[in-house]
C-alpha cells in the first residue's frame, strides 16, 4: 500500500440486521466518496446508521448484522466488502485505523497502555518493537502528553482527554493513512474537545491521512471537516462542502437539525425543535422517503417513491422538494 | 427561595492505594435561587456543579456552610425533619434510561408517588388517576397512549418527559436539572429545554440547570443567573445573556472560546483564550486556580482572588486583573 491518503468509495452500500421481524436495512443504498487526503464528517442521530456505516469501512459489523449489497473500495486494498479472514485482519490497523466511540472504555483494563501497544505491533507482525514504541511515544507527545508515563499507565490513571488521545496513537502507531473516529468527543468537556479536534485536524494534515468523523454534533463536524454527509433513517440525505451545508442547508432535514441547535446570541425562541422522532430499525418507512413523517414539504410521491441522491454541483440532496425546485 | 453560603464538600477516598487523598469537590460557594427564579451551573467534569446540585437536592452532605430552603436552616434539621423541606427540590437527572424502572408502566411509575401524596392530604384514588393524566399533559405527552406503557417502548425524549412528570407529581417548588438533554436526540433537545422553560413560566417552578453545554443554559430565561465553576469556586456569577456576551474572567472566557464555531454560518470571536495546559496539569492549590493555565496570570495571581463586583463590569468575577473580550462566535448576518 501506498504510503499516502488513499480514497475510498463507497458504492450502493446496503448492510441489514436480523431481526424477528426480518432483515431490517440499517444502511440502505449509500454511496459516498472520501476524497484523498480529505477529512469527511457523517452527521447523524441515534439510529440513522452512522456508526453501521463506519464499521463497513473495517467490513467489521457483526452479526446479526451482514453488509447485503454494495462495495467498499480503497485504494491501494480493493473492495474490502469482500475480504475475509486473515485478510481483513492484516488490513484493520495496519491500512485502516479505528478509534471507537466511547475510547475511554476500549482499553483494557488490566494491561497498561504499553502493553497493548506491544500486543498490537505483534499481532501486526511488527519486528522492530523498538521502533514502535518510539513511534508511540513520538506520537503522544506530539498531542502533548508525556509518552513514557502514558505507556507505563493502566487505563484509569488516565482522564477521558488522555484515554481518547492513547485511542488516536493506537489507530496511528501502525502507520495507517485511512482513520476513523466514531464519536471522538462524545463526553468530553468542552476546552478537552476543542483541544482533541485541534489534534484531529493538525495529525491529518502532518501525516496525510483520509480521515472519516462520525458524530451526532453537526458543531464538531464544523470545525474539522472538509466535507459534511447527513445521515437519517440508514439514508445519506445531504452531501457537500461543509461551509456550504451549514450556509445553506437544502434538504428539509439538515435545514431543521441546523436550526434546532441552540446558540450563544441572538434570539433562542428562533432555535426549533424538530416534530416528531428520529426512526428506529424497526420503524423506518419500508418504502417512501424516510424523512417524510417530519417534513413540512411533504408530498404526495414521498409516500411510495424513495428519492434519490441528485447532485447539484458539489452537493448531492435526496429530496423529492428539491429536485423539483431543481427543475422548475 | 433557597440560598446557600460558604458550602465547602470534600471528599476522602477510601479504601484503596489512593486512601487520605482529599478532592476537595467544593471551596465555599454561596448561591441564591428565587422563589420561581432560575440559575444554571456550568463548568468542566470534576468542576463540582453536580455535587453543589446534590447538596442542593438534599442528595449529598456538607463540610461546611448553610443551605437555606425558605428560610429554614437544614443544618440544625434531623434529616426526618428536612425530608418536607427537599422534597420542595426534584433532581432530573442526565439518563431518562436508567432513571425509570423498566419492569414498571409508566402507570405504575407515577401511581407511586401519588397514591403516598393521596393520602397525606386525604384524597381520594380518582383524584390519582386525574392527577396522572393530568401531568403527563402538561409535559406534552398524550396520557391514553402513554400510561399503559413501559420505558422501552419510548424513545428518549419521551423518556425524559416522563421523568419530569414524576418530579412533578410532588408539586416540587424546584426542578434541578443536571445533564438533562446531553443524551436526548439533538433533534429532540430543544423539546426538552422549551419545556423546562415552559414549566417555570406557567407553574412558577424555579429550575436550575447544571451543564457543560452554555448555549443550553440560555434556555433558563434571560431573567436568570449563570455561575462558572472553576475547581470547586465560583469564578464568575451573573445574569445569563451578560456572562455569555461579555465574559470578564479568563476562564469563563476559554470556556466560552472552545465552542465549536458553525463555518458558514457564523465567524470566530476575535480573542480566544487558549489555556496553556490541560486540567489534568492544574493541581496547584495555592493562589487563583486557574493561575497555571491563565495566559494573562500578573504578579498578584499569587493571592486567591474572591467573588466580588469591580468598578465597570456588571456581574460578579474572581480575577485580580478583569477585562472584557470578544471569545463567542457571531452569526455572518450580523455586521
């Protein structure tokens, strides 16, 4: 593999969960294209597949879950969708790296942070382990720790900030240039979390990675990415750059997430909560939009018809209301 | 009213290698929260907004200090004796998924407390059923399709809504709410805080909302106070829209620069305060407690500065050398 930001496509990706009701579609039909070298965020509530989506990436989703149609290209790997065994193994970690939500509680436990770093460069094949731990410590003290104490300490003499940043070494010590954060600041406080996103956004660019955020707050999605995608009811509903999402949202989901977060001036009672619910698996439309039980601009093809994503320039909407402006 | 002077809480670990070490959670903090007024506590994890929240629910003990609840002091209190008194004070607290029984309907749920209130005060079982419906109404979910259910089967903002309705069946003079939306759907949230907001205006419930979240705290009504909390003190302390627009101390001030801008739709502040170290860096206890972060700490840092009101500035700060900044975002339609 190449020793640059690969690209990865994501095509027609549709991954189900079995359930007693049948196999239910967490993510249905998403196609989404990571540029090289650029930082992507997926935005997303509970249930909108987000985190279904990024697992794909690693082909890691477990059962009852199974990916059922589509294809994951990356560059330098081929269609991970199709890899198996040994293979995929040697692929996560190594090309891919993977900083769970929730880093605090990936750790373990008994092992200090060290330690797992020495499992992880064997089970890597990693000769010079020397060399790793070099790496590692270069790496923590770059995000401003002081490497040695950290890989001498067990997981909880460590804050939640320092266990997330042990999370981004890990995904990074094995030289990976394609990196994944699920939830990266979910519970972090706020000075932690801008401070972790100014090490997101410093180690992308240093190390020339392709980097994917996945989040719930379009607020951390602003301040990192390049390119922001929508996720709701397992659809990629809105795409585009994100100065130009936020600017100017176009599908009637984005435009009501964006004005449903509270803001520091100005009049709150202009802030609106969305009506209605977010879908779970087992209540998300079997045909039809998604969206439509809470949309203002609901028609009456929303019903039976499943828009499809239309690019208008760099921004890809799948609306029914917005393809006919479009076209009026 | 219920007001509270001096509160000092620390806590001692015990029984493990770390025993005799002291967290000292709270430094002597005075608060005063209005008959049908409404306050807002926000700080990092570990700052002690939640243990002051407690002490204020009657859920956690003091060192020191007084907590006042409509001029009756609870300190002399056995706590028997205190129990009417807190119960004035409902807690909401941040995950409406543990915070209901899930082998209970939501009947089940809010009978409890009711048929006890039933029969302090000598009503009847109708007035149960009545009473039910009645405060599941007023926060905005439908009783007919409600009631026979169990958690599990509503989402968490309805989860939530139930978890108010609860604290409302005491007809409590005070609602505090620590974390309450931090796992609420974001499109869900402002449901919540509107009707928090709601519930002050049309049953005069006081509420104090305890967050990390500033922008939140707004939704406490522009008649309310904010207090940063810094390591147990109360650094800076006044009303919401002032301490937001104009912080004067500089950690309220990077408190505030650390929110996350909306690129395209809103431009960053003009001085961000940066603090040079990460909490886990500060343990120095002498002095002002935020000197060894502070980029503007001068030669009197050494002194633990006091809340107080200086020439110049509305509210009430902890700093020896105050002064205004632009930190928070402005919206691009603004000029």
């Amino acid at each position: 593999m190449a020793e640059q930001a690969p690209g990865v496509r994501i095509g027609g990706l549709t991954v189900v969960y079995k359930t007693p009701a049948g196999e239910l579609p967490a993510v249905r039909d998403v196609s989404l294209t990571l540029e090289p070298g650029s930082i992507t965020g997926i935005v997303g509530e509970s249930g909108s597949g987000k985190s279904t989506l990024a697992l794909s990436l690693l082909n890691a989703v477990q059962p009852p879950g199974r990916i059922a149609a589509g294809t994951v290209e990356i560059d330098g790997l081929g269609d991970v969708a199709t890899f198996t065994g040994e293979e995929l193994r040697k692929a996560r970690g190594k090309h891919i790296g993977y900083v769970f939500q929730a880093a605090q509680n990936s750790l373990n436990p008994l092992k200090t942070v060290g330690k797992q770093l020495l499992d992880l460069g064997r089970s890597h094949g990693v000769e010079d382990l020397h060399g790793l731990v070099r790496e590692a410590k270069e790496l923590l003290g770059r995000m401003g720790l002081d490497g040695a104490r950290v890989l001498d300490s067990h997981q909880h003499e460590l804050s939640g900030g320092m266990r997330q940043r042990v999370g981004i070494m890990l995904a990074l010590v094995l030289n990976a240039h394609l990196v994944v954060l699920d939830e990266p600041t979910t519970a972090l406080d706020m000075i932690t979390q801008a401070n972790i996103l100014k090490i997101v956004r410093e180690v992308h660019a240093e190390r020339g990675l392709t980097t994917l955020v996945i989040t719930h707050d379009i607020g951390v999605v602003a301040e990192v990415a390049d390119r922001l995608a929508v996720m709701y009811g397992g659809r990629l509903v809105e795409q585009g750059p994100t100065r130009e999402v936020l600017g100017r949202p176009r599908h009637p989901y984005t435009k009501g997430l964006i004005s449903a977060i509270p803001r520091l001036v100005g009049d709150i009672d202009e802030a609106r909560a969305l009506p209605g619910r977010p879908p779970t698996l087992a209540t998300v439309p079997k045909e039809g939009c998604v969206f439509r039980e809470r949309c203002a601009l609901r028609m009456d093809v929303c019903d039976t018809v499943d828009p499809e994503a239309v690019a208008h320039g760099p921004r890809i909407v799948a609306c029914h209301a917005v393809t006919v402006k479009e076209h009026a | 009213m219920i007001t509270g002077t001096g509160i000092v809480k620390t806590f001692k670990q015990r029984g493990n290698v770390l025993a005799g070490r002291e967290v000292r959670a709270l430094r002597g903090v005075d608060f005063a929260i209005p008959k049908g007024g409404a306050a807002s506590f926000i700080g990092e994890s570990g700052c002690g907004k939640t243990t002051l929240g407690r002490i204020i629910a009657g859920l956690e003990s003091y060192d020191e200090g007084e907590v006042v609840i409509d001029g009756t002091a609870m300190s002399g209190l056995k706590p028997k004796q205190r129990q009417p008194h807190f119960r004035k004070i409902q807690m909401i607290h941040q995950d409406p998924y543990s915070a209901l029984n899930p082998t209970r309907t939501i009947h089940q749920t809010l009978f409890a407390p009711l048929s006890l209130r039933a029969k302090q005060t000598g009503r009847s079982k109708s007035w149960i059923e009545e009473r039910a419906a009645e405060v599941l109404a007023l926060v905005g979910l439908d009783p007919g399709s409600v009631l026979a259910r169990y958690p599990h089967q509503l989402s968490g903002g309805m989860r939530q809504r139930v978890v108010i309705a609860r604290a409302l069946t005491v007809d409590p003079e005070m609602l505090v709410a620590d974390e309450a939306v931090s796992m609420i759907d974001v499109s869900l949230r402002l449901g919540i805080l509107a009707l928090l907001k709601d519930l002050r205006e049309r049953l005069g419930v006081s509420v104090l909302f305890i967050t990390h979240d500033v922008a939140t705290a707004r939704y406490i009504g522009d008649d309310g106070e904010l207090y940063v909390i810094y390591r147990g003190q109360v650094i800076e302390r006044g009303a919401v829209d002032t301490v937001i627009a104009d912080p004067v101390h500089p950690y309220t001030q990077s408190l505030l620069s650390a929110i996350p801008v909306l690129h395209g739709l809103e431009r960053p502040g003009e001085e961000p305060v940066v603090p040079l170290s990460s909490l886990d860096a500060a343990d120095d206890d002498t002095g002002c407690l935020f000197a060894s972060r502070c980029p503007f700490r001068g030669d009197r840092c050494g002194e633990r500065p006091l809340l107080q009101v200086t020439e110049g500035f509305p509210q009430e700060h902890a700093c020896f050398y105050p002064e205004r900044r632009s930190v928070i975002a402005r919206p691009l339609s603004e000029v």
